[in-house]
C-alpha cells in the first residue's frame, strides 16, 4: 500500500507546484496594507511543507498489516462496469450544450439503465423507457413549469 | 412582548400558514434527502415565488423549506453515503457504517430524534435569549472568526482514521488551494486562473460538496448490481425507529454539548450548519471514552452529535439575520431578499418595527421542527423502499438529479463539470484511501480564512498579538493547540500504562 | 398545465402571423448577483412592474461569479435575438477601467436605464463623524487614524474615491482596508473596527435609523426620501454624484426594432408612477433612459470611472 501513499503524494505535491507557479503572476496591491499575495504563499507553502514531511515518513515508515493491496484495490477502481458509467456520463455532459438538456438526458438514462442492467431482457428496455420517460416527466413539471427554473 | 408572541401564534396557527410549514417541510425533506439537489437550491427555486405571496404565508413556507431541506441530508447520509447539504457531512462517517452493518433503521431513528432535540433547544434560545445572543454574536471580531477556523481546522485530526491524520490534511490543503482560484473579492485579484474566464468565479463549495461525494459511491455501487445480498438489509419497523428515542436520551451529554456547540457556531454569520456538525463530531470524539470506535458505526453517540449539532445551528442561523439583518449563508441571504421585498426591512430596528414578523418566524420554525419530527415517521419507510429499487435505476437517476441540482444553484453548465471534475478528484482519493470530507472544509474555510486574516491584520496594524491576547480568540486558540498535542501524547501514555500493566501482570 | 400549453402555442401562433415575431418566448433578464442582493431586488421588483407595460414574459435568472464578469461574459456572447439580456451596473465598466476585464458598455446594445440606487459614505455612529466637515477636520487633526473598508477596484472602490476627490480629503490620510460586501462593512463600523463604509442607501438605511450608523454624505443631487435627514455632499460643499444605475443591455448586434419594443416597453415600466412608488420602498428610484440620451449618459459616467481611475492608479492589471 506504500505505492499508493507515495503516488497520492506525487500528485499531492505536484498540484501544490502548479498552484505555486500562479503565485509570481499576482502582484501587490499598492492601495492595499495586506496583499492578496500572502494568504495564497502562506496555504501552498505549509502545504508543501506538509506534503513532503509526510512522503518521508511514508517511505520510512513500515507498511501497516491489513492494508489492501496495490493491484487489487486498482483492478476494483477501474473495473469494466465503473469505467463505462463514468464514461457515458461524461459523453453525456458534453453532450447537454449541444443537443439540450431534455434529449440528452433521455438518451443518457436510456442507455445508462441498459448498459448497467447485468441481464437484458426485452422487459428491461420497457422498465428503462418508462423510467426515463418519469424521471423526464417529473424534472420537467417540477422545475420548468412549477418553479420557473432554468434547465441546461 | 408577550402580545407580539401571542400575534405571531395567532398568524401562524391559521390552516393556511400551517398548510405551508406542512408543505415546506415535506419538499424539503424530499429535496435535502437526495444527493444533488440541496436546500440552498431549493430556497434559490421558491424565494422568487414566495415574492408573490402574502408575508405571513411566505415566511412559514421558508422556514418549513429550510428546516426540512437541511434535515433532510441525514436520510442521504445516511443510507447512501452521500450527504445533501455540508451540514450532514459527518453524518456520513459512523451512519453508513452503521446502516451496512443493517441498523439503518437505527441510525435514521437516532438521527432523526437528536436532530429535534438539537433543534429543539436551538429554538427555545431562539424564543427566550436572542437578542443577547445577536450581542455575543456582534463580539465576534475577525480575530476570533480567524481563531475559530483554525480551531475548525484542527478538527480534522479528530475526524481522520488513526495513522492517516496527516493524509487528511493533505487533502484540507488541497481544497484550501483550490479555494484560492478565481477573483478575490476584497482585492479585485484574480488568482490561479491560468487565464479562463470562466476560472474567476472560482469554485462553488455545493457542486464540489456534491461531486466529491456523489461519483466515487455511485461508481462503487455499480459493483453490487446483480450480487445478491450485498444491497443494505433494511429492517424497517416502526417500533424499532420508535425504540431509539430512548437510546438518543442515554446520551444527554453528548447531546447537549452538541446542541451548545451548534447555537454558538450556528450564530455568527457565515459559518453556520456546515461546520458545527464537524466540530461537533470531533469534540464528541475527544470526549469519548471509546474513540477508537468512532467510524466504525457502533456507538449512538457518533450519529446523533453532528445532527443535533446543525439542526441547532439553523436556529442559530436566523439570530443574526432577524435581529441584526446580517446573513449567515446562502441560505439566509435568500430569506434577507425575500424580506425586502416584502417592503420590510431586515435590520437592529426589526423586533421593534416588526415584532411581529419575527415572532411569526420563530413560532413557524418551532412549528417545522414538529413537523418534521412527525412527518419522519412516514418519510423513513418511503425512502427505505426508495432505497430497495435495483441499483441499475437508481444511480442513473442520481446522476440525473445531481447534474440538475448543480445547474440550478447557479444556472451555469461550468458548475456541473465542476462536479465531475471534484468527482474524479474523489475518486482517486478514495483510491489514496485519503478522506474527502477535508477537501470540502479547506473550500468553505479556505476564503473565511483569508477574510479574516486579512482583516484581523488591517484593522490591527499588522500585529499578531490580538489573535492571542483577545480574550475570546485567545481561548479557541488555546483549545485548538491543545487539541491538537494531547491526544496523542495521552494515546501514547495509555498505551504505555497498558504496557507496564501488561508487564506486571508477566 | 395542458390549458397553460394551448395559451402560450395560441400566443405563438397569434405572433408569427402577425408582423411582429418579438417576444414569442420568455425572455431571460440575467442578473450577474445572488438571490437576495441588491441588484436581484431590484431586478425582481422591475420585473413585476413591467408586467403592465410588456406583453411577454421576463423571468429573471441569476448567474454570479467574479462580481458579475461570468453573466457579462454569457449574454456577450449571446445570440443577439433579445431573449437574453443583462441587468449591469457600472461595476462592468470599473473591470474595464482597472483592466481586470477587456470589455466595457460598448460591448453591448444599451436598451434602457431605469433603476437607480443612491450610494452614500457612512461611519460607525462611535467615531463621531456625522457630516463632510467634521471627517475633514479629524482626518486633518489625525492623518492615518481613521480608515475606510471597499472592494478594491469594484464600485465601492470608486464611489469612495469619487467622494474624497471632490471633498478634498486627501486618499493618504485614510488607511483602505480591503473588504467585499455591505454587511461586512457595516458591521465592522458597528463593531468600532472601521470608520467609513460607503454602501448604497437602501443597506445602510436600518442602521441608521437604530444609530448605529451616522450618514456623512450621500451621493446624489438630492435627498434620498428613505433616509430625508441626511444631507447630500453637494448640500455640503462637494459635488460628488455617484449613483448605482442598472442598465439592461442586450448582445452586439440585435436587431434595432427588438431593441426598440424591449426599450419602449422598459421606459414605461419605469415611468409608471406604481413603480415608482414600489422601488421608493426599496430605496431605489426610477430613472427612465433610452437610445441616445442613454448612450450619452453611459459615456459620461465611464469617463468619470476612467478619470477617477487615472488619477488614483488603479490600473494595477493593464
């Protein structure tokens, strides 16, 4: 689990990096007494000094017993049903500004309900549509026509 | 005074007013339950409507609304691992657990009873001390809100799994830098744009709160479709939900200390709900004999102090915005909006020129709370079957859901990629098994934080000295240092007493 | 639901045939501030006075960020049909002048002006300064001592300096503490932590009339009605007049009788003396402005923004 640890703190210090290279673009205020400059030095810089503090103790320290294992907690975030949720439903995000927002989410609930169904069947494709046609129904009545809101 | 009192309880307890709280309190209990839409949505969605409603119908209709909505995020908390609004967000950690381990229906019962026990005495501070209350809020200066988030900040040392509390901060400085992005509004700064435009509003802490929460669990839900079993065991009867209201009152201690800690979080503006449930859970984790068992879902304590601690807050809340005019949250901005245009205006003079319209809000919030409590028992068994429909329905309805309710808090399509993107941010730190809760407390305290600092330094000169010899900030940051070192050095002299014990008896 | 259907299709359809296809559909008023501030108010009480005078529906959406550059942003680059339309004040020029932003008034199609809020300099009823002469005879006696809280850059910013220009205080003498939002201003000078707060009446008004805010100056030719006692700078001596005006803009390029109708209708509206008296209660007041006298006044007050920011040096960002 020590892979891990290190990995999330490589990530950990190089988001704080890039944040970091931001700091020398802002200049101080010349009308203000306290700079807007300081508060972001102070947040990324005990952040980095966190982060590499505890890299070094991540490699010294021992691994703890009973931690999961590095392949088998990686195989379970990116089995195949996970990714193609998140898959379709980041095709459908993208998808909302071009096609709008009723449609889109039609198809998305359609197919999100088929594709995640572990046995289709030709009941399942009707279970899906009446579904899709409710949860539609409902957000439409609901939002647009009781409350006024705006949809995507 | 006691004429005013009599006028609010005559206005409010007319069948129309009534019908509202009813109403108000039922939409938001359904809304604040399920992931993605929250109360801030819902009262962003009814304000304008209540604009055209007579004052003494809108007012219960909002209080009934904000009672239920935030209420209502222990039921997500609770049975999906996904909390609604940031005030359950520590509800998650010991109500999921107890619910997979099949006492849903326990941990629902003794959220649901210390949520109106908490809101219960919020409400009679309401009624009986609020104007001395606005003062106590009024002494609050920037130094002690400074102090007061360190002390916030120091609680993640309490909330994290033994061994991993610096992960936790890691993932606090995450949302802290995150924080810094967009234009800082006292400076007129933009900062960590890397030149987008649409990067200077920055990032909003409900689509964050949301992603964060919502994609990691719904994605580890797909795993359960089609196992057997593995789905929550609900054991849903009444007279087990109903049996837990004489386990909450075994807890008296805890219970009041988190009513206390919500009323005096809950009344300085701007902190409100979403961070008393926090210092809540961790001030009963520190106090706790067992605290190895916090997170574990076992003890009643660990689910009934975050919710008693925000529904008391919500009380709280309202102090300094019906006795001062000052909002605390999104929330109660709204509520502030909905007043002046009702042609009355929110301020010191309000009790005096108004005593009635305050008073109706007090007796409506009461009220709500009854409500609520009531309409629980009917909701709870609604949502337990709600929660038994296959997976391979619920969690594209969800995603639905969530992308609508992060739209409508601002009407911008960046808000719902930013909750994918804070969702795929969760997801590799469930991976990193680093807690995400710590990244949502770094984005709300991240710009108290700089506010503050900033003011505490202008107004003093640039001196540090006040934050220490102030009486009240002073006080927090001593407890907030003291937190932080003791727990660990009496960890460490437990176990060596244990040891020596050990070695004695060999 | 079905009957409401039929009415809006019956409407559709009574539209296109006729010559006029404008409005066929609600149009959005976008309004770059949160639910309850000061521009929504405003907004939302405008909206129902021109229920009587436009025979289409505006529904108010709210989109804030970056003190209203994402809403200015979103209707720029709008379709310039009419059906989006921006609800800004002068703040969208300040970007400009400061060069936080690229683009200013001329970036849109002006419609009309039809809502002003009087702004005015406040302090904390502690400090003892009640009127422009005593803030200039302890400023005097006491360089340094007093300070002022605006958001740099943003309207309060340059309503204060617009003040301090004419009264002749010297900007020096005064620390800046840089804080956002009316509130936070008002109770810091409650709090005794901050002298002056420059805010629009209608926020500062309840604080007044409980004393815990005394009215130096307000900034206006005349006496705002919900605050009768206090005194105008120009009353005492300086002529600073700086008032919040909203504005509705449209995207470059819509057509000229969209804005025509939007722009008749919009005067109307803020002629109508109900109205008036609706945004009375607010503190607000009506000042119906379209086509070229409004372009005229838009260009007077971005010079002055771009004067005022010349000589204080606000163009940290260019």
């Amino acid at each position: 689990m020590k892979t891990n640890d290190l990995l999330f703190s490589a990530f950990y210090i190089v988001v704080l990096l890039i944040a970091g290279t931001q700091l020398s673009k802002l200049s101080d205020t010349n009308s203000a007494m306290v700079s807007s400059k300081l508060f972001p030095t102070l947040v990324i810089g005990a952040g980095l000094a966190v982060g590499v503090i505890e890299t070094l103790r991540t490699l010294i320290a021992k691994t703890p017993d009973g931690a999961p294992s590095f392949s088998m907690v990686w195989s379970k975030a990116f089995a195949a049903r996970r990714m193609m949720l998140l898959g379709v439903f980041v095709v459908y995000l993208f998808t909302i500004t071009l096609v709008g927002f009723l449609v889109a989410t039609s198809v998305f609930c359609f197919v999100a309900i088929i594709l995640l169904t572990p046995k289709p069947r030709p009941s399942t494709f009707l279970g899906a549509a009446i579904v899709t046609a409710g949860t539609i129904g409902v957000i439409y009545e609901l939002l647009v026509v009781y409350l006024q809101a705006f949809l995507p | 005074m006691y004429d005013l009192v009599l006028q609010g309880a005559a206005s409010v307890f007319q069948p129309w007013p009534l019908i509202a709280i009813m109403v108000g309190v039922a939409g938001g209990l359904v809304i604040g339950s399920i992931p993605g839409l929250t109360s801030t949505m819902a009262i962003a969605l009814l304000v304008p409507i209540t604009y055209a409603m007579d004052i003494k119908i809108a007012l219960p209709l909002l209080m009934g609304v904000y009672c239920g909505a935030i209420s209502g995020g222990l039921v997500g908390a609770i049975l999906l691992n996904i909390p609604g609004t940031p005030a359950s967000a520590s509800t998650c950690l010991d109500g999921f657990p107890m619910a997979a381990k099949g006492q849903a229906t326990r941990a629902l019962g003794l959220a649901v009873y210390s949520s109106m026990i908490g809101g219960t005495i919020s409400g009679l501070a309401l009624m009986t001390i609020a104007p001395l209350l606005a003062k106590v809020a009024l002494s609050f200066g920037p130094w002690e809100y400074f102090s007061l988030v360190v002390f916030t900040f120091s609680c993640i040392s309490a909330m994290s799994v033994k061994g991993r509390a610096v992960k936790a901060f890691m993932a606090a400085f995450i949302g802290l830098a995150l924080a810094l992005v967009g234009l800082d509004e006292a400076s007129g700064q933009v900062r960590m744009t890397f030149g987008f435009t649409s990067l200077e509003a920055g990032f909003n802490e409900l689509p964050a709160l949301i992603g964060l929460y919502a994609i990691p669990q719904l994605l580890a839900d797909c795993d359960d479709i089609g196992k057997a079993g593995t789905l929550l065991k609900i054991d849903y009867n009444l007279r087990t939900f109903m049996g837990t209201f004489s386990e909450v009152m075994t807890r008296k201690r805890d219970l009041l200390r988190s009513s206390f800690i919500g009323i005096v979080i809950g009344i300085l503006p701007g902190v409100g709900p979403g961070l008393s449930n926090i210092v809540a859970y961790s001030q009963a984790k520190r106090a706790s004999k067992h605290p190895e068992k916090y997170g574990t879902g076992e003890l009643p304590e660990s689910v009934m102090s975050p919710e008693a601690a925000n529904n008391a807050s919500m009380g709280g809340a309202l102090i300094p915005m019906l006795t001062l005019g000052i909002p605390g949250d999104a929330s109660t901005l709204m509520m502030l909006g909905a007043f002046m245009l009702h042609g009355i205006d929110p301020g010191p003079l309000l009790f005096r020129d108004n005593g009635t319209i305050v008073w109706i809000a007090f007796i409506s919030f009461f009220v709500a709370f009854a409500f609520c409590t009531v309409i629980y028992h009917f909701f709870i068994p609604l949502t337990v079957k709600a929660i038994s429909v296959p997976r391979y329905y619920v969690i594209p309805i969800l995603l639905i859901l969530c992308v609508v309710g992060c739209y409508a808090l601002n009407n911008r399509m960046f808000d719902v990629y930013c909750f994918l993107g804070f969702g795929l941010l969760g997801y590799l730190l469930e991976i990193a098994r680093v807690p995400v809760l710590p990244v949502i407390l770094g984005l709300i305290l991240g710009p108290m934080a700089e506010k503050q600092l900033r003011l505490a330094l202008a107004f003093g000169q640039d001196s540090l000295t006040p934050f220490f010899t102030r009486p009240i900030s002073g006080t927090i940051l001593a407890v907030a240092i003291l937190s932080l070192i003791v727990p660990p050095l009496l960890a460490r002299y437990r176990s060596y007493r244990r040891r020596s014990l050990n070695e004695e008896i060999a | 639901m079905m009957k409401k259907l039929a009415i809006v299709l019956a409407a559709t359809a009574a539209a296109t045939t006729s010559a006029w296809a404008f409005p066929d559909r609600p149009i959005q008023l976008i309004v770059p501030f949160s639910p309850g501030g000061g521009s929504d108010v405003a907004a939302r009480v405008f909206q129902t006075c021109l229920k009587d005078h436009f025979d289409g529906q505006v529904l108010v959406k709210n989109v804030t960020g970056a003190r209203g550059k994402i809403a200015e942003v979103e209707v720029r680059d709008a379709r310039p049909t009419g059906y989006e339309l921006l609800w800004a004040h002068q703040g969208m020029d300040m970007g400009k002048a400061t060069g936080r932003s690229d683009y200013n008034y001329t970036a849109f199609e002006p419609v009309a002006s039809t809502v002003a809020m009087n702004y005015g300099i406040f302090a904390g009823a502690n400090s003892g300064i009640d009127s422009v002469a005593t803030l200039k005879k302890d400023v005097k006696a006491n360089p340094g001592k007093y300070s002022v809280g605006m958001a740099l850059n943003g309207f309060s910013h340059f309503a204060a300096l617009d003040f301090m220009d004419q009264a002749g205080i010297p900007v020096d003498d005064i620390r800046v503490i840089p804080m956002s939002g009316d509130k936070n201003r008002i109770v810091s000078a409650i709090q005794g932590n901050l002298t002056l707060v420059p805010t629009a009446v209608g926020a500062a008004k309840p604080y007044v009339k409980s004393d815990d805010l005394d009215a130096v100056a307000i900034q206006a030719s005349e006496r705002d009605p919900s605050l009768p006692d206090a005194k105008t700078a120009q009353e005492q001596g300086s002529d600073s007049n700086f008032a919040m005006y909203f504005t509705t803009f449209a995207p470059k390029g819509t057509p000229k009788d969209v804005i025509d109708t939007l722009a008749k209708a919009w005067v109307a509206a803020a002629k109508d003396p109900a109205c008036q008296a609706k945004l009375q209660q607010q503190a607000m007041r009506a000042v119906p402005a379209s086509g070229e006298e409004l372009k005229k006044e838009l260009a007077q007050r971005y010079q002055r923004i771009e004067d005022l920011a010349d000589k204080f040096n606000l163009h940290t960002q260019k």
